[in-house]
C-alpha cells in the first residue's frame, strides 16, 4: 500500500475512536512519507500521532511528535504549520497540568491565527486556551473563551467544534458553580455527538451530564451516565478521561456515604492520574481521600492528606483545588465550624458560586 492509502485507513480508524490502531497506522505512513522525502505527509502523521498518543494519556511521548512536528516546519518554511504544532505542544502540557507552558505555546498559535485570519485554526486554539485557564482555576475566563471559540467557527459549519466547545462549556460552567447551564451545555453536546456518532465527544457529555446530575443530589442519574461514558472510554482505551470519571463516581459514592465504594473509586482513579502524570488529577484523589478519612472519624489522616494537596496545588498554581483544599483543612480544623454556610473568600476571589455546608463536601 502507498502511503497516502495508509494515511486515509489510519484516519478512518481516527474518526471510529480506534485510536491504537489508528496509532499504528499513522506511523506506517509516516515512515513511508520519510523514504520518499514527503516532508508535509511526515508532518501530517506526526501531528496525528501526538493527537492519539495524547488522547491516550501518553503526555511526554505526544509531545515529542508534536516536537517533532514543529522541527519539520522549519524546512517547510510554513508559519501556519508551525503555529499548528505549537497548539499541539501546549495540549500535551496541559494535559500533564503545566498549564503556564501550554498558554505559551497557544499565544504564540493565537497570534498567528489572528494574523493570517485562519478561523478554523483560531477556534481550535481559543478552544484549547479555554481549558488551560481551567486547570489554572479561572473558569470565567474558560467560559469567556469558548464563548468566542464558538462565535469564531460559528460560520464553519462544524458540528465537532460547536459539540467539544460546548462540553468544556458544561465544564467550566459546573466548577464555576452554575450547575443549570452546564447540565443545558451538556446535553446540548450530547444531541450534537449522538447525530455525528462521535463516541469520545458523546463519551465526555455523558460524564459531563452525570457529575451536572450529581450537584443536583440525583445520585442515580449520575451513576447511570458515569457507566455510559467508562464503557466507552474503557473501549476506545481512553485513560484520561477514565480517570476523572472514576473520581466522580467516587465523588457520587461519597455523597451518598458509601465510604468503602468511595475509597475504591478515588484510588482507581489515582492510578490513572499516575499513569498519566497529572499532578491535578493526583490533588482531586486527596481530596476525595481527605473526606473518606474525615468520615470514618479519622481527622488527623484527613487533615495530612489535605496538607498534601495544599502542597500540590500551590505548587502547581492551582487556584481552584487549593480553594477546595483550604476550605475542607478550615473546617476540619476547627476555624469554621461554627458555620453551616461556607463560601471562602479564595471562591469570591475567583468568581466561583459555590457554597459549602459541611462534610461531605460536593466538590464539583
């Protein structure tokens, strides 16, 4: 087979969210595009291969072709090329939560986009930038961002872009506190992803609709989504994902006080947040992990484990999961208990409705 035939399988693989042998594909045909000096047909594989790799929670290795990527370009001689890979590199740092890196990237992309007037390419970043500014803990100024992503490619006609805007939308508008218009963006996504069969778009609205479930205490709904998305996401080997959905499921054990299921939950996911070096992941696992301990009566666990995520999201510059962190260390602790009501100025600071009234705490 030629190359651009291995190419075309390898994308029909994509679109079906086959992403191993997708993987595989897409590095045959780049090895076929390098012995005939097809520079432009190696780049394309090496961008393809960064999106599997990355969908697939392989971070550093993703980064590495989309590196890889960025270094043809300069033989290329193709600013627009070289902006793409730059997005790319800042998916896979945010993915590992250096969310400070992947803005750099995305600025250097946004600039050019802005510059050239590529629409398609300035949706995606905006898109992109969006999420890194929700691993920072500012999800209005997530919200503001994909609302311009979706007014951008509102004349590209694509339903894959309006559905992801959409879901990172239903995110940035649950851990904002506004769990109304996540559930609506969620399921606005989920009618969008049901009519193209995208399964990871339609995977991510199911999660997405079961953690808006669970902040409205329907704790059966959400765990009938939550199993919708894993079975997916277990076929299509999505790690990533799975990850934050176990922890929600764990989250959704914790509020209905089933401890044990909780603990299992929480640590099935800090496996994935391990495998994947995603050091937010590894925060929301101590935090889920601090409350099982404050449960059962075990305040001193509870309170080292919170040390820990202090520490973590300090460190990472977390703002959000260190508010969490704050807020359930100060209530343990003693400094609020006298309240029934806690909203913490950390949340006013950021512009996060949220309001906590003891232990267990929903953390959204």
């Amino acid at each position: 087979m030629q190359a651009e035939e291995i190419y075309s399988e390898a994308e029909r693989l994509r679109r079906r969210s086959r992403y191993p042998e997708a993987l595989r594909a897409f590095r045959r045909a780049r090895r076929l595009f390098a012995k005939k000096a097809d520079r432009e047909g190696e780049f394309i594989c090496l961008m393809a291969m960064g999106d599997m790799l990355r969908m697939s929670g392989r971070y550093r290795d993703a980064e590495k072709n989309y590196s890889e990527a960025h270094d043809l370009t300069r033989k290329l001689r193709s600013p627009s090329l070289r902006a793409e890979a730059e997005t790319g590199i800042g998916l896979s740092l945010r993915g590992r939560g250096d969310w400070r890196g992947a803005l750099s990237h995305f600025r250097k992309a946004k600039r050019h986009f802005r510059k050239t007037g590529d629409t398609e390419g300035l949706a995606f970043v905006l898109w992109a930038e969006a999420g890194a500014w929700r691993y920072r803990g500012m999800p209005g100024k997530s919200i503001a961002l994909l609302k311009e992503a979706l007014k951008t490619g509102r004349g590209l006609s694509s339903p894959e872009l309006e559905g992801y805007c959409l879901n990172a939308l239903g995110g940035a508008s649950r851990v904002a506190g506004l769990r109304h218009l996540s559930l609506l963006y969620y399921r606005k996504a989920n009618e969008i992803f049901s009519e193209t069969r995208d399964r990871f778009g339609l995977a991510y609205s199911f999660c997405g609709m079961g953690n808006a479930e669970r902040m409205y205490g329907r704790y059966q709904n959400a765990h009938d989504y939550f199993r919708k998305a894993l079975r997916v996401y277990d076929r299509i080997g999505d790690i990533v994902s799975s990850a934050y959905t176990l922890w929600s499921i764990g989250q959704t054990y914790l509020m209905e006080g089933r401890l044990l299921m909780a603990e299992r939950f929480f640590n099935r996911a800090d496996e994935r947040f391990r495998q994947t070096s995603d050091t937010r992941g590894r925060a929301y696992h101590l935090l889920g992990l601090s409350q099982v301990h404050a449960l059962r009566g075990d305040r001193k666990a509870a309170l080292r484990l919170l040390e820990r995520t202090i520490r973590i999201t300090e460190k990472g510059n977390y703002l959000l999961e260190n508010c969490h962190a704050r807020t359930i260390h100060d209530w343990l602790s003693g400094r609020e208990s006298g309240l029934t009501d806690i909203r913490p100025a950390c949340y006013n600071r950021l512009g996060v409705r949220l309001r906590f009234r003891g232990l267990p705490f929903n953390i959204p």
